[in-house]
C-alpha cells in the first residue's frame, strides 16, 4: 500500500485521538498532513509537535493566536475557522481525509471533500443524515470513495464486499442499548447526565454517549444506513445486542445472513477504512469466540426510548425533516448535559421542532443551513420555555 497522506478532522476527540494511535503504530504506512481542532487548543498543540503535519486548524477563532503563538518556531501552517476547515480538504497534499467533527459542523467539509474526489474515511454520520440526497447526488458525480468509520456501517460495507447490492433483503443493525437498558419511563426521568456518559461497552465522547443513551444515536445510523448503502426504510432493522460484539449484519435474498464480529473498539474500523482496500496488522487485542459463549439479540424497546422512532419517521418524511431532527437534538443534549432539561425532556423538544419545521422536500444547501439555524432556534425557545414553567 502507497503511503497515504490523511487529513484528521476532529483530531482532539474519540475517533481523531484513535485515528492518531494508528498512525503512530504504521508510520510507514501514513502520514498526518492536516489537523483540525475545534476548541481543545493543547491537545491541538501537543498532536501538532508529534506528528508536525503541514497543517493546523483551530475551528474557534478566539484561540488562533494561542495556537499560533505556540507553533511559531515549527514549519506548520496555522489557520482559523469553520471555513478553513471546508476549504483545507480539498488541498492537493492529502490523499484521504478522515472526517471526526461531531455534528452538523461536519457536514460542509464532508460536501467539499466530495467535491475534491478526496477518499474520504467518514464518522461524521450527521453529514449524511442532514443531506443524504444531497450527497448521494454529488457522489455519483465525483465517484469519491466514501468507507464508513461507525463500527455498525464499517460492519455492513465488510460484509456487503464481492455481494450485489440488489441480493440484499435487509441489514440488522445492531445497539447496546446503552447505560439505561431495560429501564421505563420512571427511572429514565431521574437519569443525569454523569450516569447517561457511563456506557457499558464503548468510550466515546460525551455527545455521542448521550445519543447511544436515548438510541437517537441509533437512530442516525439508520438514516445514514439508508444513503450509504441504497436501502429503503423497510429494509433497515435495529435489533439490541448488549455484548457488542457482532457490529451489525447483512441477510440476503436467499436467506443466509451474514454478521462482522470483533471487540468493541474503535481502532478496528479506523484502521479499516484507512487502510482500505488492504487490512493491517493491529497491535490491539483480539475477540475470542470462547470468552463470548452467550450472544444475546432483542426488540428495541421504542415506548420509552422514542429517539428511535423519531429517527425512522424523519427517514421516511424526507426532505429537510432529518437536518431539522439532529439540530434539535444537538441543542436537546448540550442542555441535558448542563443540567437545564431532564433526560426524558430531551425526546419532546426533538419531536416538538420535527413537527413544526417548515417542510422542504428537495432541500439544497442553503435550505439545509436554514433548516439547521431555525430548528436550533426553535429547539431553544422550547427549552426556554420549559425552564419556566419549571422554575
């Protein structure tokens, strides 16, 4: 395999942190030209002094003279904001661009790199469910390779090589069920934001921990599932599986499924979609079929994680709704994690702003953007009004 020059967007979080061990483990076989950052201004600096990439990007404008300041004395190039980071992928120094920003911020630069015909390794799964249509469409005109990062949809697309897509009768995709895992409505109301970010399995950053915590993350998977791989509503199950160690499954039209196991770890499917089309050795442990004797698989339970519902009737209205439902619901978390709306309220305010969003049913970017802005906003003043009529 060629030497492959990445670009690491979110290069301070979960996926971005990882992504740099496994660079660290094969330097024969990578090299980091680009690092993006949104506030984590030491960390940024601290990767930028291993590593010395070409590039440094702190999202956060207010930060850039730290950042700066800090590299002055090295040959890396400093920029600053949201803009820079979608312009930077389309540069002629990178091969792939692994794109690790936590939600709708990650969308633009998923569009430019599309654009560049860039290999892009994607976890940013909000890009797809904000402007799945949108990005079908240009993939078809750039044919830019797109290998999935979140273990469920790296599982699927192992799983669906040398198969014909049409062979395909469904896809399982399978959840832990998170922290909060068999419990009802009750106990869901009385669940803090410290207990929702102790998952059982994965370590992930504290969005994401709260999505897996009310299945919404889930859920996005499904909408994401849908434009990665082709399929229909229909097509899609979510079935949980507490073990996490069949990361998802594919049933074809004769009926024999087929399922990708491993360890709950992260490193896997990074490694996967960046050294794709070859496999590398890992250092990391290995699953052991023995240890995991009892594999056990069940319904969702949708009455009182109803996130998961929301995601497939935001799947099957189309059109703007889906960008409407995430917005909502980044704003929806951020206040759960501050301590301003209770776990369960969560769900309200996400259907609350699904419901009252003007529909739009072949958005283009512009639309999109409009849709993100209205629905934050709109997702805030029912969180402003549920605080006083609670204080």
């Amino acid at each position: 395999m060629a030497k492959k020059r990445i670009a690491i967007l979110g290069s301070t979080g979960s996926i971005g942190i990882q992504a740099l061990d496994i660079a660290r483990e094969h330097p024969e076989e990578f090299t980091v030209e680009i690092l993006t950052a949104g506030n984590n201004t030491g960390e940024l600096i601290r990767q930028a002094r291993e590593f010395n990439p070409n590039t440094v990007i702190i999202a956060n404008e207010d930060h850039y003279k730290q950042v700066a300041d800090a590299l002055s004395g090295t040959d890396i190039k400093v920029f600053a904001g949201g803009d820079a980071v979608a312009q930077v992928v389309s540069s002629g120094e990178i091969d792939m661009v692994l794109n690790a920003i936590v939600g709708f911020a990650g969308f633009k630069p998923t569009l430019e790199a599309i654009k560049a015909g860039k290999a892009i390794a994607l976890a940013n799964k909000e890009s797809i469910v904000v402007g799945g249509e949108l990005i079908t469409r240009l993939l078809k005109e750039t044919h830019a390779p797109v290998i999935p990062v979140d273990s469920e949809h790296s599982a699927i697309f192992q799983c669906l090589l040398g198969e014909s897509a049409e062979k395909v009768e469904k896809i399982y995709l399978t959840a832990s069920g998170g922290p909060f895992r068999g419990m009802d409505a009750d106990a869901l109301e009385n669940m803090r934001p410290e207990d929702a970010l102790k998952h059982p399995n994965w370590d992930m950053g504290s969005k994401i921990s709260i999505d897996s915590a009310t299945l919404m993350n889930k859920g996005l998977e499904v909408i994401e599932a849908r434009w990665l791989f082709g399929l229909k509503p229909e097509q899609i199950e979510v079935v949980i599986h507490p073990q996490s160690v069949v990361h998802s499954m594919v049933q074809f039209l004769d009926g024999s499924v087929k399922a990708q196991m491993g360890r709950p770890d992260m490193h896997l499917p990074i490694l996967y979609a960046l050294s794709y089309p070859d496999r590398l050795p890992s250092r990391h442990g290995r699953f052991s079929i023995t240890e995991h004797s009892h594999l056990t698989f069940e319904a969702p339970d949708l009455k009182n994680f109803r996130n998961l519902a929301l995601a497939f009737e935001a799947l099957q209205a189309g059109g703007n709704i889906p960008c409407a439902m995430n917005a909502a619901n980044e704003i929806a978390v951020q206040a759960f994690l501050e301590g301003e709306i209770g776990f369960m309220q969560m769900t309200g305010i996400i259907e609350a702003c699904m419901q009252k969003i003007n529909m739009i049913r072949n958005p283009e970017f512009d639309d999109l953007l409009n849709t993100d802005t209205e629905a934050r906003v709109m997702a805030e003043n029912f969180i402003r009004n549920y605080n006083g009529r609670t204080h």
